[in-house]
C-alpha cells in the first residue's frame, strides 16, 4: 500500500474482493463459534435461534444505515476527508459493532465456569482473526483515497471495543454470556451484508466475475486458515 499509490479500477475491485473474501469467511468464523454456546437455559434460545436472530438483526441494520447514507446525497466527513465517505463509514462501523461481540467472548471465556485455558484460546484466536480484518479495513480505505497511515488507525480503531467489552463482560459474565449468540450473529449478518452488497458487487463491476470470485475465495481460504491454525 506505501508503494501502489495511484490503484486502477481493476486493483480497487480485486482490493474490494480480498476485503469481502476475508469478511465473508470472518462471518462464518462467528456463527460456528456462536452455534457451539450453551445458552438455552438463560435466555429460552437455543444458539441456533440466537444466531439467526441476530443474523436477521444485523442485515437489517446496515440496509437501513446504507439507506440513510444513501439519502444524505454527497456525505462528507472531516475526519475521512478526501475519502468516500459512504463507503469508509460503512466499513468503519461494521468492523467496529462487531469488535463489540468478541469482545464479549473474550470476558465470557475467563468467566468463572470456564478454564484459563479456554480463555487463552479464544484471545489467541481472535489476535490472529484481527490481523486479516485490519487487512481488510485498509485495503477498502486505502482503495477509496485514504492515506496508508489513515487507513492505519482507523484499523486499529475498530478493535478497541475488543478490549473494553472484554473486562464489562469479565465483571458480568452471566448476563453477557446469555446474549454473545446473538451479538455474534449480529455481527455475522453486518459484514455478510457489506462483503456481499457492498464490496463483492464492487469488484464484479470492476474486474470481472472470474477474477472476482477467485480472489475472493482465496482471501476466504486465507482467512480460515488464520482462525483454525494459526493459534
């Protein structure tokens, strides 16, 4: 990113299919870890039933974001100056409502009925799962004129609710532990939604439906193998 400063269209579209390829396959990293929660006796819901239910929760809510973008005409932000900003403040926001979530399951996993092993597990999981999401936050933000810098602290300012949801839901374990499916499959839905309506249709209308979903399959691949190995 320091050296391509001026990207085509056709580098934007296969930077919007590595950023959705990766988003894609963070989405269905969060409803596996999300299906395998015993929340049932807490809440009435199975984890399935959470899921979907924030699944649902979390489309609606970035359609109706975008829909509120999109009837604002020309948006423009101080702090993404120079940036389209419609896009960056998507992207922007879903990163950081679903940082919200693991957050949560950081504190959850230290909680009282559960081992300090298991916490270390999902606090290592989710370091190596944030290396490929800040990816994927700067390649969209760099693509769309941001500075390589710029883009380099808005990455990491979508993951500092991470760390502040993490001690919230270590102090109150049980009434966060009911509702992470949920969370998580809000989060789920946020990003399907933007990787899918957002990015991949993006990379289709700029390069083309073969380079599209090859790029973003492999980025799907890349991301994966991150959450499963690198531990």
């Amino acid at each position: 990113m320091l050296i391509a400063r001026d990207l085509s269209e056709w580098w934007v579209g296969l930077a919007d299919a590595v950023a959705g390829g990766m988003m894609t396959a963070a989405s269905a990293c969060l409803v596996s870890e999300a299906l395998e929660l015993p929340t049932e006796a807490r809440t009435g819901l199975t984890a399935l039933q959470g899921v979907v239910l924030g699944f649902v929760v979390g489309l609606g809510f970035i359609a109706a974001s975008k829909a509120c973008l999109d009837s604002c005409g020309d948006v423009r932000l101080g702090i993404l100056e120079g940036v389209n900003a419609r896009r960056a403040l998507l992207i922007v926001l879903v990163m950081t409502l679903h940082s919200f979530s693991e957050g949560i399951g950081i504190g959850v996993s230290f909680g009282k009925d559960t081992s300090d092993k298991l916490g270390m597990l999902i606090t290592t999981t989710l370091a190596v799962h944030n290396v490929p999401e800040g990816f994927a936050v700067s390649t969209v933000l760099v693509s769309k004129g941001m500075s390589v810098w710029g883009a380099s602290l808005w990455s990491i300012f979508t993951s500092i609710p991470q760390p502040l949801m993490a001690i919230l839901a270590f102090r109150c374990v049980d009434t966060f532990a009911a509702v992470q499916p949920i969370g998580l499959g809000f989060a789920a839905g946020a990003m399907v939604y933007v990787a899918w309506m957002e990015l991949l249709v993006e990379s289709y209308e700029a390069c083309g439906a073969a380079y599209m979903s090859t790029i973003a399959t492999g980025s799907a691949i890349l991301m994966g193998f991150c959450h499963t190995y690198l531990l």
